[in-house]
C-alpha cells in the first residue's frame, strides 16, 4: 500500500469522524460527489444514445475568445450549450434566439462550475429552410414499404380527400440494416421525379429500435436537402422522429397523410360559391353598364336631334325670308300673295314645305296653305333656286 498524503489523510480522519458523528457512512464532500456525477455523465449509456437533442435557443451570445455560448430550451428547463471557436466555420445556420434547433454533440459535467453542457458538433434543424407544401398537390411520392398497412392508409387517405391526385410508391425498406441507405436512395429518386410536387416518407408504429433508423443523421441530412417539399409520418401520434423535426411538414400517422391536400368536396363547393358570386357580379356589372349606356345613347341622341333640329329651323328661316323677299318684289299676284303670307303663321307655311319638322318637333300639324296659294308662289317663283328651295 502506498503512503497517503498529508491532505488524503486528513480528510479520511475528517470523514472518518464525520461518520462516527453523523451515524452513517454514506456520507461524501462535495467535490467527491461532483466527480461521481461527471463520471456517471460520461459513461451511462442512456444519456449518451440521443443523436440529437431538440429545443429552442436562449440566452445565445459570443465569449471574449470567440466561443458560442446559449441555452438549448425546451418546455421550461435549459440546458447549456458550447459551440467551439473552430468549429463555427462548420454551421451554415446564423443562430439567434428563438430559433428551433436540432443539435448534436458531447454531454459534459464541468466540476468547477457544477452545470452540464453539450459540446455541440453538428446542427441541422433550422425553421427558416423548411419549404412550404403547394396548396393543390397534383402528384404525390411516397416512399414507403409497397406491402405494408402504411401504405395502404396513406393512399386512402389521400384519395378519401381528393380522388383525383396521382400517387407514386416508392419501395423501401424501412425498418433493419439496410433501411437507412433504402429510404434515402427512395427519396432521392422521388426528389428526381420532376411530377412530383411532395414526398411522403411514412411507416407504421414500432419500437424504439425499428424506428431508431430516422433519427440517423445520414438519413435527415437526406431530407434536410430535399428540393421537393417533403412530409414524413413515423409510427404512432406519441412516436416523435428527428426526421419528423427535420422535414418539411409531420403529419403523426400514415392515415393523416391525406391532410396535405385539399378536400374534394369543400373543393368543390368553394368554386361553386366562386361561380356563383362571379355570375351575380358579372351580371351587376352588365346591367349598370348598359343603363350607363343607354343614358349616354339617349343624351347624345337627345343632343343631337336638337342641333339638328336647330340647323333645321334656321334653314328654313333663311328660306321663309328669302321667299317673303322675292313676293314682296313681285308682281300685283305677288302682293296678294305677301298678304297671305303676312296673314298666315308662318309656322304653318313651313309646315307646309316640311312636314317632317312638324313631326319632330312635336306640334300638332296646322292646315296647309291652300292648293291656290301654292300654286301661285309657284308661278311666281320658277327660278332654279327658288324651286330647290321648295
């Protein structure tokens, strides 16, 4: 045995005595317990079989030697997080607080400041990056085992919901050594597939062993890099996968993976709606547009018979006095027929040349000058321009 040290000796004594006074062996200093907590932290198997840890960043800041320090969030507890100055480089995220993370790294106990942190490695969770789904999904992938209840559920659910999208199946294993590598070469062929506008990766419950193959960070970097939209829906609505946190869209089972698109039927009635709004505004408009119309028609038209009938009277006018002129510079018959003239209104003169201006301006026709007077403003005026004038 070797000698102990003056410090290890007393502090056994110490302890030794603390014992006797206390009445129980179990007893230790602190230090000792926080060495016991940073031994058990680095060799327990449960705390170190999560890949990833999820939550929200807190607290998130810079250190003087341009170490990142935050706290990782999640229903009320934190847990301190470390990102190396070297390892800055490696994050294509721009973290900030309040941002959704999915990290992995090292669970450490640092026994001079008593607290657990996680040297963080790699993150790939990152709400900004998620792609929306289209709204009217016309061709849907799903990648999933062609046998299984999965997929069954998820093809009925969605033609439940719109019998009229195309779906793809995608054969893969999901579950088993070589399930990892089979669903991301399935996705990516669907990824390829330039019909498709989502994928759907999906599988029934299990346990935590058949479902361990979608927390692997190979698979969810495959999904994280996506360019189609992608849905995933592992297990059960209690089952939760990184790769569920990764994707696009969760959906909790495979018979909810008809959610991402619309209802037919509600669909259907919308448009009906639609059309009948449309056909009730189209109408409104039509009708306020032609009395519009009509209203101009009808004050244009009003307008311009008024001028005409302006030009009109004022034609005859200049004729009723030029003809009044010609008798009055006339012979004896001539004089007579100035006399008759001057006798007669000379509306009713004009409405004898030109019935029509009778008609439009709406005045009761009067009696025509008499065959004989007529006749004798005839003879009496045979000149070519007299007679165009009559």
């Amino acid at each position: 045995m070797g000698v102990e040290s003056p410090t290890e000796n007393q502090g056994g004594e110490e302890l030794s005595s603390l014992q006797d006074t206390l009445g129980s062996e179990q007893i230790t200093f602190v230090d000792t317990l926080v060495s016991d907590i940073e031994s058990v932290i680095a060799e327990s198997s449960n705390l170190h079989r999560y890949e990833y840890v999820i939550g929200e960043v807190t607290n998130y800041g810079v250190s003087s030697n341009d170490h990142v320090h935050f706290d990782l969030a999640h229903n009320g507890t934190h847990l301190h997080c470390v990102i190396l100055q070297f390892r800055r480089s490696d994050f294509s995220v721009d973290l900030e607080d309040g941002l959704q993370v999915a990290i992995k790294g090292e669970l450490s106990f640092y026994t001079a400041d008593n607290y657990c942190s996680i040297m963080v490695e790699d993150g790939v969770l990152d709400a900004s990056t998620k792609q929306t789904l289209p709204e009217y999904p016309q061709c849907i992938g799903i990648a999933t085992s062609a046998e299984s209840n999965a997929r069954e559920d998820a093809v009925t659910s969605i033609h439940t919901r719109h019998p009229g999208v195309d779906i793809v199946i995608q054969d893969t294993s999901v579950q088993g050594k070589r399930a990892g590598q089979s669903m991301m070469q399935a996705i990516g062929a669907l990824d390829t597939n330039a019909r498709i506008d989502v994928i759907v990766l999906t599988r029934g419950g299990g346990s935590d062993t058949h479902l361990r193959v979608f927390n692997e960070t190979a698979l969810c970097r495959v999904i994280h890099n996506t360019q189609t939209p992608i849905v995933v829906g592992v297990g059960h609505e209690s089952d939760r996968t990184l790769a569920e946190e990764v994707a696009d869209h969760r959906v909790m089972t495979p018979t909810q993976v008809g959610d991402i698109v619309p209802d037919y039927e509600a669909l259907t009635d919308h448009l009906s709606q639609q059309q009948d709004q449309l056909d009730t505004a189209y109408t409104q408009t039509v009708t306020t547009q032609l009395a519009t119309l009509q209203q101009r028609l009808d004050h244009d038209n009003t307008q311009h018979v008024r001028s005409e009938l302006t030009d009109l009277e004022t034609t005859l006018d200049h004729a009723y006095q030029a003809r009044e002129q010609q008798i009055r510079h006339g012979s004896a018959v001539s004089v007579v027929s100035v006399g008759l003239l001057r006798r007669t209104p000379r509306w009713r003169c004009l409405a004898s040349l030109y019935p029509t201006y009778c008609r439009v301006a709406s005045v009761s026709p009067p009696p025509a000058v008499s065959i004989s007077t007529a006749a004798i403003l005839t003879r009496r005026c045979r000149t070519p321009r007299e007679t165009s004038i009559f």
